[in-house]
C-alpha cells in the first residue's frame, strides 16, 4: 500500500542522471494495471480460505514524491456473481464509501543502492483510508529494479487488517447472516505493484476520484431474473433505509441506497417489485401497521420521482408481524425496523 513510497523513489534511483536530476519524480510515474494486483485472504467457518481480488487499482506518483493508490471497492472479486453483490452492498457499503485510498510520501534516500543491489527488502509505513476511517500502517516490502524505467514492489507477507478497526463489524455480521456462516474478523492482505516512469511532459496529477471502471463479473445492460431477485434480497439486509423517528421522513442517509436501488430496479426491466415496510413491537399494532405502510410509500415515491412508473411498483405495511428476531433487544428491535424489496412476477 504505501508501497507506493517505494515505488517512486525506486524509479528515480534506477533513471541515469537521477543523483543529479532537480527532483527524482520529474515527470510523475503511473501504475501499470495489468501487470499489478490487490489480493486479500478471508476466512469462514474458522478454517475455509478464499482469495479475492479487485479488478480495478489505479495509482500516481507525483513530482513531489506523494504516492496515492485508489482500490475501486466495487470491482470486488470472489468469482461469484451474487457474492461481489453481497460484499458491496453489505460489507463494502460501496454505496457510501467507493473506494479505499492509500498514501505515502516518498524518501529516495532509503533506496539509494537499489541500482547495484536490484533487489531490495524495506518497511514502508502507509496511510489506509477505508470505510471512512483513515489508520497509519506500515508492511515489509520488496522492491525489484525491472529496468530504468520500471519496478516492482510485493508485500513481504500479507498483511493483516481487523475489521473493527475500519467500522467494518457491522457488515461482517450482515454477511454472516446472510451467507449464514462464521466469519474470521480480519482479512490478510497482499499486493504486487508495478509502475513505469511517466512520458516527460505528461504527468498524471494525483488523484482520490472514484475511478470509473467496469465491476468485476458485474452484467451491462439488463440483470436477469435471477440476478435481479438475488440483488433485491441483498439490499433489503443492508439497513440503510432510515427515517425520522416514529415518521415516515427519509433521512439523508438514505439517499445512496436508494439512488442504488433505483440503478437496479431501472436494470430489471418488465417486472414488478414488492416495497414492503415492517417495524419493531414498541407502540400500538394499529400504529405500527400505518407506519410501516407510510414507510414504504415513502421509499416508492422516491423511486417513482426517479423515473420508475408506479405500475411496477406494489407498496405493503407488515407492521409487527413479521420480525426478523425477538424484538427483546434494542439491537433487535433495529433489525425489524428495515424495508424489504421482493419480485412479484
């Protein structure tokens, strides 16, 4: 990650002339994305290992030695159609938080010998910024000197980061449910980065913009039925459709999921969706019942001011009655207060 640091500084001390160069970044570098990766290991069930990766990393060096790596958080790949899904929705929530940064400022000092040794092994300290917390770390890297113009830089190991650490706890247990499997709270870490020195005159600018890029195993156009059904009981547990309380007002909040759930429903075409509202048991049945009703008209006539005709959409009020859990808990009582999303035909 902040293997970027490296990177650069890697660059300069392979390019003739870098000791006496003005600045060792003259000119910038810029990550080669088909020759770089991001991996990261997760565990379930205490000892089943998957490996997934992002499709899409871009990254920048710039003249003054900043290194930035940007992980598009939706190109999620674990090879499984729905489980990206689940991993952007519930994990991710990729609709608040896109992408996951890494910085580092970058010493060419420390690399002053990679031109005669080619092959080196550092520690970099890096700073992450994912699901909007932002933590300094640091990994053992190697960095490999490929030619003047191009190096390699690989974790040593992978490295470990805690789900508590990055707010990450909450997603963890809506994938558990939804997956219904144990989850390991952490996930390790490695990357294989490689960068090429910019054309002079043509610096890429460093950047932390959303990189628009297409999603890992993500269909254009159109989701099938299976596809669409699938997606639509995924974001019913990703309880981020709020209101004001005892209201049928949308928060704010709300906003980015429904702005997502609008991109899906417009992408199945011809069917015709169930928005249903439930609550917890505090109150009068009576009472609840309208309001969870108030609750998802509210959610269909956003949908509908976006575009998507009434005809398609079929709003109900459960009230109390269909809990997801006891509704002994606070933390209960917040899992029933959800909006579910369901085809109809």
């Amino acid at each position: 990650m902040r293997i970027l640091s490296s990177l650069t500084a890697v660059f300069l001390i392979c390019w003739p002339g870098f000791l006496l160069a003005q600045s060792p970044f003259e000119n910038g570098w810029q990550l080669d994305q088909t020759a770089s990766n991001v991996t990261y290991m997760s565990i379930k069930k205490g000892h089943i290992a998957e490996a997934n990766s992002f499709a899409t990393v871009n990254g920048q060096i710039s003249e003054d030695g900043t290194a930035v790596l940007t992980i598009s958080l939706d190109s999620v790949d674990t090879k499984v159609d729905l489980r990206n899904v689940r991993m952007r929705f519930l994990f991710f929530e990729t609709f608040l938080h896109p992408q996951a940064v890494v910085t580092a400022q970058l010493d060419s000092a420390v690399l002053e010998d990679l031109t005669t040794l080619r092959r080196k092994e550092i520690t970099l300290p890096f700073s992450l910024s994912l699901h909007g917390v932002k933590a300094d770390l640091s990994a053992p890297v190697i960095i490999s000197l490929l030619s003047n113009d191009r190096i390699n830089v690989a974790t040593v190991k992978p490295i470990p980061i805690l789900t508590k650490d990055f707010g990450l706890e909450p997603g963890r247990a809506k994938l558990e449910e939804a997956a219904g499997v144990a989850i390991t709270p952490l996930a390790i870490v490695s990357l294989n980065l490689t960068f090429d020195r910019t054309t002079p005159g043509s610096a890429p600018p460093v950047t932390t913009t959303v990189v628009t890029a297409s999603t890992a195993l993500e269909a254009e156009g159109d989701f099938d039925r299976t596809a669409c059904v699938g997606r639509f009981e995924i974001l019913s547990r990703t309880g981020s459709i709020n209101f004001a309380p005892a209201a049928a007002k949308l928060e704010p909040s709300s906003t980015a999921l429904l702005d997502t759930l609008y991109d899906v429903v417009s992408r199945c075409p011809g069917l015709v969706i169930e928005i249903a509202g439930h609550t917890d048991s505090q109150g009068r049945a009576a009472w609840n019942m309208g309001l969870s009703e108030q609750r998802a008209h509210a959610v269909a006539e956003y949908l509908e001011h976006k575009g998507i005709p009434e005809s398609r959409m079929n709003v109900a009020g459960y009230g109390e009655t269909k809990p997801l859990v006891p509704n002994n808990t606070v933390q209960n009582r917040a899992k029933n207060r959800r909006i579910e999303f369901s085809v109809v035909n």
